[in-house]
C-alpha cells in the first residue's frame, strides 16, 4: 500500500521507532513533535493517516489534547483516517475518541503486528472515503450537465404565463403532479422546470416512457430486479424508482400502466417503498412525482381502466398544457426560436421568415402542437435555398395530411356501443366471449352496458 502517514508524538524517542517500522510500507512517513504544525502541514502536504498521540504535556494525561488535535485534523479533511496512541489506557477515552472520528485507538507499548494491521485497516477506509467523495463530485458534476442541456421553455402568452405561475408555486413543494395535454404541447418541458425550480434541483430527474414499454417490462423497468428473478436475468437491476433517489420520477403516459400493476404503484407511493422483482426486502425511497397523460384519466376510472385511489394519490395537483392553437404569438416566438436552432444546425446563417409565412404558421391550428411545428421548422430550413423563409416554404395545407375516412358514427360513444351491440349478437350473449374479443375486462364490459342501457 503505497501512501502517506503522519506521527504526530512529542516523544522523538517514539517518532523514531514508528518511523523504522512503517517506513517499507507507506511511501512516505511524516512526523511532528509540534502538534501546532499540524494545520499548516495537512493544508500544504497530501495525508492518508495521522497517528496521533492523545497527551503531550508532561503530567496531564487526560487526553483532551489529542481530541482536541482530532478535530481540528478532522475539519480540515474529513477523508482523514486517525488513529489514536497513549500510554495510558483508558476505555473510556478509547470510546470517546473513536465517537468523535477517530478510526482507531493504539496503546503503548503497542504490538506491531497489531499496529500494522490496523494501519492497513485505515487505509482501506480513506481510499474508500475518497473514491466515494470522488464519485460523488463526478456524479454532481453529471447532475449539473444533464440539468442544464435540456431545451428550455418558450411561452409569453397568457395561457402560458398561467401554467408557470402555477409550476412556480407546486415547485417549492413535494405534491405529486399530474400534467395533462394533448400530444406534442410540452408535458415534458413543464415536468423539468418543476424539477429545476425544486429543491431537488441538484438531483437527477429520471424519465420513463410508459407507452414505449412492454407489459412483460414494465415491473422489471420501474421497480428493478434481483438475479434469477426471471430467465433473462442475467444480473441485478435498479429500477428508475430507485435511480430517481432524491431527484424527481417523472412518468410519461401514465395512463398507459397496465392495472395489474397500478396497485404495486399506489403501495409504494403510500409506503415510500418499493420491492424488487424476486425479492422480499423493502427499499425505502425519497422521491418527488410527476405523472403526464393525454388521456382522460377519470373516464378511465369509470371504465375500470385506472385506479381511482392511484389517481387521486398522483394529481394532489393537475396542471393543464394549452394546445398551441390557444397560445396566441408564441407560435411565432417558438418558430423563431427553432429557426436559429435549425439554422446554425445545417449552416444556414441569416434565415428569416416573412410577415406572409408567418400568418399561414398563426393560422394553422397545429393539431401536432409545439412537436409538429418543430419538425415543421426543421424542414422548411433543409429544404429552402434561398435566405428567406416564404408561405411556399411550409405545407401545411390539407393535402400534406392524411385524408380522414369519413365516419359513420357522430361520437365515439355511438362507435363503441354499436360495437359492443355487434360482439353480442356475434358471440350470441356470451358475456365471457365479448370481453375478450373487445380486449375489456368482464366489469368494464358490464359498466359499459349500464352505460348505454344495454
């Protein structure tokens, strides 16, 4: 073990001595008979173990000087291992050393074999204590990049200074969240400025897609998994629960989690525990929520298609994103916006809009929202050869969509009843059939004949 130590003996007799025995195992051996040098010696020198004496005036022998000396090493490096020596031996004092820092406490005369091995013993523990500090730093530093590369929220209208007064008030608190919205307005953007408004700011916010994940997955993905807890489990998995530690969990498409675990959800946001798949042992977590959807969760709930408890423990507050359509100029501002983003990206400096194009782009109702206008932008700046961004350079007539097959039925409800009143007559009544074929559960089907009057 090639490190440093320090001896810190008033007795030049006793420096000698440890000097002699330590000196082939540490790469180098500093000693002090002046406790007082020890401040100016650690801020100027690299130090992995002190060996400290407890008394250094003659007669006292109390060992308040060595506790003393022990604080005062142990605020200037925490990472310190310091081992305690004295004549005197006093279990008390040992006690008391050792509560206050101290990794060990050494009695003279000591016992080389002993002495070396607890020396080797303290060693371990400060390269321990500095390769956790070190990843600790590495992991803030981590934090901090992945927090501040993420795109930032453009919004002056009111709808949108709305929802940020609201986002500036959940923020301060740990509520859990729910943010609802059509596809494409910002759930996401909206998650990570609580998150980066939060005290929780300096922790990571950890992301799930729920609707980009498998049924089989989505136990092993959120709560994690022992080895052997199923056939591929080669290893030990955490689960973004457990990876969102003191940071924020942020569930996309909440909506999408399939029932048969909603109720694992709800007991590990009641308990602030979470079981890992093939395990028995509950883990306890500090986390902050924030659920998005596009669905609605409440007829959701009344088709027996989500918990009622679940929702009403994951929107203590609802924050609801306006469609682009309803944000007045920020159309503008966020097509601005993506211009110089899209423009620098494929080195087209200088692009502009004209005041033609941009009232097509305000006319246009967006059914994409922020998303489409974006890759709208995107296009429009690849594709234009000239300086200028005209009405010719964005389609967004009709006949750059998909035409809609024109529907039979006025509402869904009146598509789904005559569904259901088909799958009946098919299955001849049979309740156990029906559900089935329509993918619903024999409640929900009975819920939706109460519904329609069937």
């Amino acid at each position: 073990m090639k490190s440093n130590i320090l001896i810190v003996d008033d007795n030049q007799s006793v420096l000698t001595a440890l000097q002699m025995l330590i000196q082939t195992t540490f790469e180098e051996v500093f000693t002090l008979s002046n406790p007082n040098q020890i401040p100016s010696f650690l801020q100027q020198n690299s130090v992995d173990i002190v060996l400290l004496d407890m008394n250094f005036k003659a007669g006292i022998n109390t060992g308040n000087e060595g506790l003393y000396w022990l604080k005062q090493i142990l605020d200037i490096d925490k990472a310190i291992s310091v081992v305690m020596i004295t004549a005197y031996g006093d279990i008390e004092l040992a006690v008391r050393a050792v509560k206050e820092g101290a990794f060990d406490f050494i009695l003279k005369p000591w016992n080389n074999d002993k002495l070396l091995t607890t020396l080797n013993a303290a060693l371990k523990l400060r390269k321990s204590k500095s390769e956790t500090a070190r990843l600790k730093k590495t992991t803030g530093i981590l934090k901090r990049e992945l927090n501040a590369n993420m795109p930032v929220l453009i919004g002056e209208s009111n709808a949108m200074k709305r929802v940020m007064a609201m986002v500036k008030k959940v923020a301060a608190t740990d509520a859990n969240i729910l943010i609802t919205g059509e596809n494409g307005t910002g759930k996401e953007l909206i998650a990570r400025e609580i998150h980066n408004q939060s005290h929780r700011n300096n922790e990571i916010m950890v992301s799930v897609d729920m609707g980009a994940l498998s049924e089989t997955l989505f136990e092993s993905e959120l709560f994690g998994h022992t080895k052997g807890a199923f056939t591929d489990a080669g290893e030990e998995r955490i689960g973004k629960l457990e990876t969102a530690e003191k940071g924020t969990l942020f569930l996309d498409e909440i909506g999408n989690l399939p029932l048969s675990l909603q109720a694992k959800m709800l007991g590990a946001l009641q308990t602030r525990t979470i079981t890992k798949l093939g395990d028995n042992k509950a883990i306890p977590i500090d986390i902050r929520l924030i659920s998005a959807t596009n669905k609605d969760l409440k007829a959701m709930v009344t088709e027996g298609l989500f918990r009622e408890d679940l929702l009403y423990r994951i929107n203590t507050i609802t924050i609801q994103i306006p469609p682009l359509r309803e944000r007045e100029n920020d159309t503008l501002l966020l097509a601005g916006f993506f211009l110089d983003i899209y423009a620098e990206k494929y080195n087209k400096p200088g692009l502009s809009i004209t005041r033609g194009a941009k009232n097509k782009l305000l006319k246009y109702k967006w059914p994409g929202n922020v998303r489409e206008l974006q890759h709208c932008m995107e296009k429009a700046v690849i594709l234009t050869e000239e300086r200028v961004l005209d009405k010719s350079s964005f389609s967004l007539d009709s006949t750059d969509h998909y035409k809609k097959p024109a529907l039979p039925f006025d509402t869904i409800e009146e598509m789904e009843k005559q569904m259901i009143m088909a799958s009946i007559k098919k299955e001849n009544g049979n309740m156990s059939l029906v559900a089935k074929k329509l993918g619903i559960t024999r409640q929900t089907l009975y819920n939706k004949l109460k519904k329609y009057g069937l």
